[in-house]
C-alpha cells in the first residue's frame, strides 16, 4: 500500500492550480518534439497496417537492434532472446520486482532515487532499505552501505545511472564492486538506464558490460527520452534466461504487448544514422543549458553540483525551509515550478529538483526568481 510519504508529490502537482506564466521546471521528460523522421515512419508504419499485436516479448527486429546496440556500446554478448520490450520502462521495473520479490523481501535503493523504485517495492509489500549518499561525493553511491544492507539479507539492489535527481553518473568502479557484491549474496541487480545517452564528459558504465545470461542482472531501458516519445510508452528490459518465462507470462496477462507502431519507431531510429546524429544534437543541447542554469544558479548563490548526467539539477535549498515548503512556495509566490527532494528519499531532504527541459533565456530567468525569492524570505 501507498503511504502518505509516497503519494504527497501528487498532492503537491495537484495543488498547482494556475499554469499561467509558470516556469515548469518540475516535469521529467525533454521539451524536444519527436524527430521528423520518426513522425514520418510512423505514418508510413501505419499506412503499412503494422497496427496489430506483435509477439509477446516485442518485434524481433527491434530485440535484435536493442541487443546489438547494447553490444556495441559495451562489447556485451546480449542474445535478442534477453530483451522484453514492454509498455515503458516502468512497465518494466514493476515486471522485475513482481517477478523477483516476495512480501517481506527487502530492496536496497542509493537514494536520491526516482520515487517509483521505492513506491512499487511497497506496493508489493517488499521492504526499503535506503542508503544515502557518500558525504562530499556529489552524490556518488555508497558501496559499504550498499555491502552493509546485503550482509542483513536483501532480494535485489537497484541502481540508476545516471540519477533521477541527481544527474550521478556511477563510476565504473563503485559499480563493479556492485555487481560483485550482489553476485557474491545472491541478490538481483536492477540497472535502471533510462538516462544512459544524457551522459556529459564522463565515460558511462552500463550493466551490460558484466552481463551473463545465467546471472542476476536485470538492465532496463527506455525510448521515452532520447527519442522525446514518452508519450508512446515504449520502453525494454534485459533479462536472465530464469526469468524470462516469469517475464513474458506477466506481460502477456498484464500488456499483451508494448504498442506496435512504437516499437516500429523505435527500430528506425535505432537503424538510422540521422536520428542518432539528431540524438547527439540534442544531448550537446542539454549539457549546455546544465552549464547555463548551473552558473545562474551558483551566481546568484544557490550552490548545486555540476551533474554529469541526466537532464537535471539538484540545487541544495539555501534557507531553513524543508523541501515541500520551498517547493509550493516558490511555484505560488514567484511562478517557478520544481520538485521537493524528499520525494527522491530521506537524503533528498534539503534540496529541489529542477529540469533543464527549457529554454536558456528561461532557466536563468528561473535562476533569477529562486534568488529573488531566497533574499526575500532571508530578509522577513
């Protein structure tokens, strides 16, 4: 069941009565429209009359592009039999934890993290353990929390790089030692990769790069935000050969199948240099509106790190006001619309999200309303 500290972030977004002449920056999805190309092969999709259910775990074309993409980037060996491609990638994570927790069963989240994780872990009456942060790590998890709540005895592990909020891209070295420790107590590896082309700067680390088909590692994607499609619900996991008849029994009770001409998008774009060249336009335009936002930001005295990855800022609160209080606040007296961190966990209190899904022009405007509204509070 849903408790109050995970349906209050609804509550939060409904009370936001007047849209006018708001600054969202509370919704996470790119401002980006579908790619013409795209939008022209699903006309061409349609016209065709690929409008029927498709096999249970998806095209095998677009299985068979996702497992060559992911060995591409990692030099992974993915059988397309691994992949599922399911209504959205939180189609998928609820599909991993149905399948592999029982009541009682505890789940290892690195918080920050997106609130789903711990929501559907409770809907299936598993138990949360929360690890924060390293101190002065920027956000980077904390493997001996991590190596801690597995020796008390837990099911799975989820990880998320890079992070919703944050914007942590996890280091090929905290996410070895991951892999090693969950193989070594026998628990799942859930590597939530939703954000994994968003990456600025860094080298990004992916589970496929340890992955074998016999292990416990189960990698879940997403076409919502490269391809600006999250309203095509369209999104794929990765899975042991032991799970996989779990797997395709829920979606066929659950889904039937993801949406058919979604996934015959999805296997253009995967195919197409041009829309992968669209793809790479497109993050170069986020790292630099996180540089814009960031100075505006730190400029006007609001301390935040510079993110790595993903396409948000996690700004720390600079007043003694907790996270909801700022958060309805500034969107009521100044217009500015972010998301409280104590919705990501308990480290997240202190701090607010806020999206780069807007223009340059707005997010330092939006950086000029959190200061005004900082002084102003300072000053009562």
């Amino acid at each position: 069941m849903l408790g109050e500290d995970d349906s209050w972030i609804i509550r939060y977004f409904e009370n936001i009565s007047d849209p006018r002449d708001l600054i969202n920056l509370g919704i996470g999805e790119p401002d980006f429209d579908l790619f013409e190309p795209l939008k022209a092969e699903a006309e061409r999709v349609i016209r065709q009359g690929l409008n029927k259910y498709t096999q249970t775990a998806g095209v095998p074309e677009l299985r068979e592009a996702i497992a060559e993409y992911h060995d591409r980037r990692t030099s992974a060996s993915i059988n397309p039999d691994d992949v599922v491609v399911t209504p959205g990638a939180s189609n998928a994570l609820f599909m991993s934890l149905a399948t592999i927790i029982h009541p009682g069963d505890v789940v290892v989240i690195p918080t920050p993290s997106f609130p789903p994780f711990m929501s559907l872990t409770k809907i299936l009456r598993g138990r949360v353990v929360e690890v924060g942060p390293l101190p002065g790590s920027n956000f980077q998890i904390d493997v001996r929390g991590i190596e801690a709540a597995l020796r008390e005895g837990a099911r799975a592990v989820i990880v998320n790089s890079p992070t919703n909020p944050t914007g942590t891209v996890i280091d090929e070295s905290s996410f070895s030692r991951v892999v090693e420790l969950c193989r070594g107590s026998g628990a799942y590896l859930i590597s939530d990769e939703v954000y994994e082309r968003f990456v600025y700067g860094v080298d990004y680390i992916s589970a496929a790069k340890y992955w074998r088909d016999d292990d416990r590692v189960i990698i879940i994607g997403s076409f919502s935000k490269t391809l600006a499609m999250t309203g095509w619900r369209l999104g794929y996991m990765i899975v042991p050969e032991h799970l996989r008849p779990s797997i395709i029994r829920l979606q066929a009770y659950i889904n039937a199948c993801a949406p058919s001409v979604a996934q015959y998008v999805a296997l253009y774009a995967l195919r197409s240099s041009e829309v992968q060249r669209m793809i790479d336009e497109k993050v170069a335009e986020y790292q630099s509106r996180r540089d814009v936002f960031h100075k505006a930001l730190t400029t006007q005295g609001i301390s935040t790190h510079l993110p790595r990855g993903g396409i948000y800022l996690f700004p720390r609160i600079p007043m003694d006001l907790d996270s909801e209080t700022f958060c309805n606040r500034l969107a009521k007296e100044e217009g500015v619309v972010t998301v409280p961190g104590r919705a990501f966990g308990k480290s997240g209190e202190g701090h607010f999200r806020a999206t780069l899904s807007a223009s340059p022009d707005r997010l330092v405007k939006a950086a000029e309303k959190i200061a005004a509204f900082t002084a102003r509070v300072r000053s009562r």
